[in-house]
C-alpha cells in the first residue's frame, strides 16, 4: 500500500494571474522544485523578463512540456490555466503526472474535475478553488495576501486524508492560507455562483469590486444570476442558501474596492472571456433541468458583443 510522502516538488502550468500568485509562495520553500511548465515563444519570453508579483521580478525553473522526468516526479501537479486552455494543459503536463502525483485544478467552471478525471482517474485527483483577488496588468501581477486562500479537499471531507493532509502542509509552509471544506463539491458551486454574477456583470457594466459594496443597483442584478445558480445547483442536488448568498455580499466588502473581476480585465485588455464556460454552461445545464436562465443568456450574449467589438466587427 502506497503511503503519501510530503509534497517536495511541485509541477504547475497556468503561469497567468492566479498561477502567479501560487508559484510566488510556492518557490519560497521549493526553490527549483517548483516547476513551471511552457514551451515554446511563452518559455522564451518568461526566461527572458519572468514575472513581476507585487513589484518584485521572479524567475522561475521552467520545463518544457516535451521534456521527461525521468522518473522523478513531483508529488503535486497544479493546473490553473484560463477553463478555454484546460484541454491543452492536460497534454501539455502528462509526463509530469506519476503513478502518486496528486493533481488539483483550482480553476474557473464545475466540470473542470470531471474534465481533469477524464484523462487521468480521480484516484489522486483533489477538487480545488481558489479565493482571491488578483489583478494582472502588462506582465505584473498585484494581490492582498490577507484576503486570499485555497478551498481544497476530497469530495468529503468528514476526515482528512493522507493527499490533503500533505498538500495542506506544503500551503502553510508556503504561507498560503488554505481551507478544506467537508462538502467539496458544494464548495465548488458557491465558487461558481460568484464567478457567473461577478464576472459577468461587472463585465458588461465596467464594474469595480466597490460596486457591490455602494449600490443596490449593481447587487440586484448581481444577485439575479446568484439565484438562476443556485436553481441549477439545486436540480443537482446542492443546496445554496440565502445564508449563502448573504455570506459573499459581506465577503465583498473585504476585496479591495478598486480591483476588477477577472473577466472585466480579459475584455479591458482585449482578451477572450470565459463566458462559455460562466453563461454558456448555464444555459446548457438550465436547458438539460428546465430551470429558466434568461439573465445568463442576455449576459451571455452582451459579453459576445464586447467581445466582437473588440475584435474590430464594428
């Protein structure tokens, strides 16, 4: 019987806002056992100018995805690219994955662990999310430690395992502050609720996190796609509550009020958004459980204008 060794090395890919705020903790204790996983023009250029986290310069131990381990893997594989690239990050991490290597997407959307399972088993795989604000502009990377943590675990986690004991471990040597909630599943969709009414509606209205914090304006419409959310969620059986939803308006007022949801900086910096991944996986679940969704599907199709627009269309 396997028996869990400490997480020693660490292989990540995903080196945009988050990925940054993770891999700068992470490098702290691991050093060159930190990973960084990019090929191509992108490991050129994060060889050539890093990243700069909160106005400091880092360089990281990159690797190209073509390159073996050698047998040597590491005992953690993180997965935090944008939902669009999860596809392409699987492939691009496969010869960092070992037999023990346990794997966590904290990424966007709830399928993403159902995705991730797809190609490499559940056995070593740990539901994952992360809470905190980051604002990625022009290469530098900005965030408020005080308000960040990782939510990670089991499915359940009424006991804590051998895999999320040691992954808790390496967070809080790393100074991450990290969370395991007994109901993972459940944790993922409170996430989400917040992803698709943030996200989105600060998206369409160029709405700063203060926002919420001043105007019942804003949290009406915010909290109209809170409830489509959690009606969907329901049909799968999980329970978000108005406890809940209460629960992230205050959480709001700890972000910094100027900061700006993530999709609002992906359409500001002319990026595409996750839309697909927030309304137009909505849309699809509200079809499949007959739960109306006729906020997400007008947000939906709002951000594929701005995104159009910024494509030059019109």
């Amino acid at each position: 019987m396997y028996e869990q060794e400490p997480v020693k090395k660490v292989a990540l890919i995903g080196l945009g806002a988050i990925g940054s705020f993770l891999a700068s903790h992470l490098q702290t204790v691991l050093g060159d056992n930190l990973r960084i996983i990019a090929g191509g023009e992108r490991k050129e250029r994060l060889e050539r100018e890093g990243v700069v986290v909160n106005g400091k310069q880092l360089h990281f131990h990159l690797v190209d995805p073509a390159e073996s381990c050698g047998g040597d893997y590491p005992q953690l594989a993180i997965i935090i690219t944008k939902f669009s690239g999860l596809a392409q990050a699987l492939k691009d991490i496969k010869n960092q994955i070992g037999p023990h290597t346990i794997i966590m997407a904290p990424l966007n959307g709830v399928e993403k662990e159902e995705i991730v399972a797809a190609a490499y088993g559940w056995e070593n795989l740990l539901y994952s999310l992360t809470r905190v604000s980051v604002v990625m502009k022009e290469g530098k990377v900005t965030f408020n430690d005080a308000s960040a943590q990782m939510e990670f675990g089991e499915k359940k986690n009424e006991t804590i395992s051998p895999k999320v004991r040691a992954v808790k471990e390496l967070f809080k040597a790393a100074g991450i502050r990290s969370v395991v909630p007994e109901d993972m599943e459940r944790a993922v969709w409170l996430k989400y609720m917040c992803n698709v009414s943030e996200n989105q509606s600060a998206a369409v209205l160029g709405l700063p996190f203060g926002a919420w914090t001043v105007s019942d304006d804003a949290n009406w419409i915010r909290e109209a796609l809170v409830r489509e959310v959690a009606a969907v969620a329901a049909k799968r059986g999980i329970r978000i509550t108005e406890e809940d939803i209460e629960q992230q308006g205050k959480r709001l007022k700890n972000v910094p009020a100027a900061n700006k949801p993530s999709t609002l900086q992906d359409l500001e910096a002319g990026r595409k958004t996750e839309v697909d991944m927030f309304a137009g996986t909505m849309m699809r679940l509200g079809k499949k459980y007959g739960v109306p969704t006729p906020y997400n599907e007008l947000f939906y199709h709002a951000i594929r204008v701005l995104e159009q627009k910024n494509d030059g269309l019109f």
